[in-house]
C-alpha cells in the first residue's frame, strides 16, 4: 500500500488526535506534502509530539520521511499532465509539484532497484556482439538516447522506432546479440512479441519495464522500474526520467567494465568533437 492507502486503513485504529491529523492530510495530501510540521499541527489543531508520534505509527522514521513517503503516494501525476496539479495552480506552484514528483519517483527507483540484475545487465552488455535499443511512443525517445549513449562505445548499436524494423531486427537476431526492449507498462503486445521472436533467434532479451509485466515474464532478464505512475491515463512523466536514468547508469557500468584503455578512447572521441563547438564566452583559446 502507498501512504495515503495506509493512512486510509488505520483509520479507525489511531487516536483521537492523530485521526485529526490523518483528516487533514486526506483532504488535502498536496498541502500536507507541502507543509512544515508546525503548520500540519496547527491545521489539524494538535501539537507537534502529535504529529511525530501519527508519522512513527504508520512506521516511518519521522517527518520528513513521512513526507517523502507522501510524495511517493502523489507520484503518478492528474490526467495528461501529474496527479498533482489542479485547474488554478500558478506556475511556481505546479512547476514546485513536478519537480518534487519527479525526485520522489526516482528515489523510490533508487530504492527499489535490484544491482544484481543491473550488475548482469552490464555484463550482457559488454559481452554483446551487437545491441538493439527498442521503444514505442515515448519509450521510443529513451531507446534513442540509449543508442546516442552507446554509438560511441566499441560495439554496433542499432535503433528504430518503426515496429516493421524492429520485428526485422529480431527475427534476424543471433546469439551473442542483446535486445533491450523498453516499455513502462509491459503491456504493449508488439513489445511483448519482439521479446519472443529475439529470444526464438537465440538472442538475449533485456526488458527495462515495471514489475511483473507481461514483457518483464518474456525477457531474459527484466530491469524493473517500480514507478508508481499510470500511462494509460497519464502523460509519462517519472518513469520517463527513471528509464533515462536507468540507461545512464548501464552506460556508465559500461564504460567501467571496459576499462581504462576503453576510457582513453572515449576521451580521444569527445577530444575529436572540441572543434565541432563554438568557445564558451570568455574563453581564450591559446592554441597554435
């Protein structure tokens, strides 16, 4: 259960004034999300110790954690924009809510986020003799910084967001070669079939997609993002950055893996690249 599912359920189990405080928060979570203890206190007419001892019950460390907690809860984001949000929000007030949905969801993906499977991803990856980074609508967008992460990298990359191209790709997959599907929900059925045809042609299937999905079940190793946000309704806004996030850090296992010889070559490709940009103002260039 997210904070306010078990706020709901001990209802009937808290004080007198700790019920109070619980009431508060129900009726306006964004506001308690907001608040300082003294003033979640004073809108529930009860003392500070109150609200310390209501956050202990529900078996957070304090405060502050059950605040974090709560933005967690808040996290899914209102109807094609976040959760959050409501009708006259000004922009300090709904750019404040997005950024802080957005860092609670990524802790909570830091938090949930299994090494081990990240660790044997990494290994895939740098034993991979080719590797394919694979998304629709948005997930489409993160395949494609995948694959602007790792072009640079000593191994052949592809991408395309064309399903006709994709379905091609793994059909004339081989062993050796890794297939990295992305899809927040796992649920989408081309994504789902891509998994089986690349695994029906020996090749290694690796989902970045939320817990327990239909295409985590498919792949041969699944990196799940438990993000509590509901596409299907929603704009992708958190599990977007968690999976843009996740990519950065299987390219930065990547690069470690490799080596400081691998690391040499990349400082020799970005050195390549110096001439492609203008100086940065102020910046006196001394060579000759």
């Amino acid at each position: 259960m997210n904070m306010l599912e078990k706020i709901q359920s001990c209802l009937e189990n808290l004080s007198k004034s700790e019920r109070k405080v619980a009431v508060v928060i129900l009726d306006s979570p964004t506001t308690a999300m907001h608040s300082s203890i003294a003033l979640l206190a004073k809108a529930a007419g009860v003392s500070e110790p109150t609200v310390n001892r209501f956050c202990h019950r529900l078996n957070t460390k304090g405060f502050p954690d059950f605040k974090l907690q709560l933005a967690q809860s808040l996290a899914n984001g209102t109807p094609y924009v976040s959760r959050n949000v409501e009708q006259e929000d000004s922009v300090e007030s709904y750019s404040g809510k997005i950024f802080e949905s957005a860092m609670a969801g990524l802790d909570r993906v830091k938090q949930s986020l299994d090494t081990s499977a990240v660790n044997r991803a990494v290994d895939l990856l740098t034993q991979s003799k080719k590797i394919a980074f694979f998304g629709l609508g948005a997930s489409a967008a993160v395949a494609h910084d995948a694959m602007n992460k790792f072009f640079r990298f000593n191994v052949p990359v592809i991408y395309s967001d064309d399903i006709v191209m994709q379905r091609m790709s793994c059909m004339n997959s081989n062993e050796g070669d890794v297939m990295v599907l992305i899809s927040h929900t796992g649920r989408t059925k081309s994504m789902v079939e891509l998994a089986r045809l690349a695994r029906e042609n020996d090749a290694t299937v690796v989902a970045i997609t939320s817990p327990d999905s239909p295409l985590a079940r498919e792949a041969t190793l699944a990196l799940t993002l438990d993000v509590p946000e509901d596409t299907d309704i929603y704009m992708p806004m958190v599990s977007r950055l968690a999976q843009l996030t996740l990519i950065d850090v299987l390219a930065t296992g990547f690069t470690l893996r490799r080596g400081a010889k691998f690391r040499d070559n990349l400082k020799r490709v970005k050195d390549a690249l110096k001439e492609s940009r203008l100086e940065k103002e102020g910046q006196v260039n001394i060579s000759h």
